[in-house]
C-alpha cells in the first residue's frame, strides 16, 4: 500500500508517522508513504498556492492549476500497471469517514493520493480531479494534514501483515455496526470492582455469548444510530 500526500506541511508529519505500528509498516515494507510539496509546483519566485475569492470574501483559495500539476505529477509516478489508485481531498464538505470506508481503501486499492485542503478552501474546480471527498467530523481544522493523517493510521492497521494477529480487526469497535465489548485485565479486584465471573470461567461458549450481548448493550445505550 503505498500513501502519496500533498501538503503544504510535509513537516507535519515526521512526528505521527515515526512511531508505533506506522513506523514497523513502513520499516517491513508493507506500507510506503510519499510526502509531496505542493509548493513545490508553483510558479512564480514567491511559490504561491492561492489566491483571493472571485466575488469577494475572507480568506485565500488554493488553486486549481497548482493542484492538477501535483497531482498529475503524482499519477506519473506510478509505474506498476494495474495499480488500483484513489485520489482523495480532504475537506469538511466530503462524506463523514467510517470504518467501512477504511476498509474498502485498504482491500481495494494499492496507492491512495491525499490531498490536504488548507486556508480558506479549493478552487471549487478541484473536485472535479479527485475521486472522492472525505470529512472526518462536523467540525473545521485548520487544514487536511490530520485527516490524512487519521486515513494513514486507520487504513494501515488493516494491510495484510500489519498487525501480528489479523483477527484483532474482526472484534473492535464499528465491526458488524457494534461497539467493542467491555475489556478488562489484572487487577481481577480494584476499588470494589471486579472482573465479570464470566470472564474467568474458562468457558469459552458463554464467553463469546456474553460478549456478543455487552456488545449490543453498549451500542444501544451509547450509539444507537450505529443500529
């Protein structure tokens, strides 16, 4: 799976990708992540990506033409035939990110281009050179850098090899449309509380029964839009 990312804070990133399970991806060469400068497909001596609004407003818009010389910029790269691409703008408009999603990116493509947004938005006309626009809330950031960033980590953990044990992504949270169930470990006893006697029994039948059920409590008493 490789990650290509235009920015115009590549810096950003060095930090969130050089620990955890990110970091071993990378060194086992299971994922690759490419950050691009979009600076870097400027014109003129100041490197200027935007620009002031048609018709008036607040705030800058990134341009169109600079987007499409990154991005195509980008597409040229790709040398492997049949790579399966998806090119994706960040941007509060764009579908609200599940973990559905999460898992079509990571089972049906080999390359994904993030474009992060920034300032006051894009040249509306930037739509039109992606595939598809992702939000991953109700809310405005400051630019598209940590979306990316959340669309790296939740893609990632479920490239084949990434995680030691595959089926820690069959029983989580947003699987089947559930919340996970309750987890607990040692201390089997802490401030009057104890672990499920179920949890102890060994039996491992009434275990997964009892999961199952806490399951389908908690997500009916915390998301029950989620049913």
């Amino acid at each position: 799976m490789k990650f290509s990312i235009i920015t115009l804070f590549p810096d950003m990133f060095t930090g969130p990708f050089e620990y955890s399970i990110i970091k071993r991806a990378v060194s086992k060469q299971l994922i690759e992540i490419d950050l691009i400068n979009l600076r870097d497909f400027a014109t003129d001596a100041y490197k200027s990506v935007d620009d002031r609004p048609y018709g008036g407003g607040i705030g800058m818009i990134l341009r169109v033409d600079i987007v499409d010389r990154a991005l195509k910029h980008v597409k040229s790269q790709i040398t492997k035939p049949k790579t399966q691409t998806k090119t994706i703008l960040l941007d509060p408009q764009g579908t609200p990110y599940k973990q559905s999603i999460a898992h079509n990116l990571a089972k049906n493509y080999d390359h994904i281009i993030l474009l992060c947004a920034h300032y006051k938005g894009v040249d509306e006309r930037v739509r039109s050179l992606v595939d598809e626009e992702i939000s991953i809330g109700d809310y405005v950031l400051t630019g598209g850098e940590i979306p990316a960033m959340v669309i790296v980590d939740s893609v990632t953990r479920l490239v084949s090899g990434v995680l030691s044990k595959p089926e820690a992504t069959t029983h989580e949270s947003f699987t089947n449309n559930l919340l996970e169930y309750p987890q607990y470990t040692k201390p089997e006893m802490y401030n009057d509380k104890s672990v499920p006697e179920v949890l102890r029994s060994g039996d491992h039948k009434k275990i997964a029964a009892w999961q199952q059920w806490q399951a389908l409590h908690k997500t009916k008493r915390k998301r029950p839009d989620l049913l």
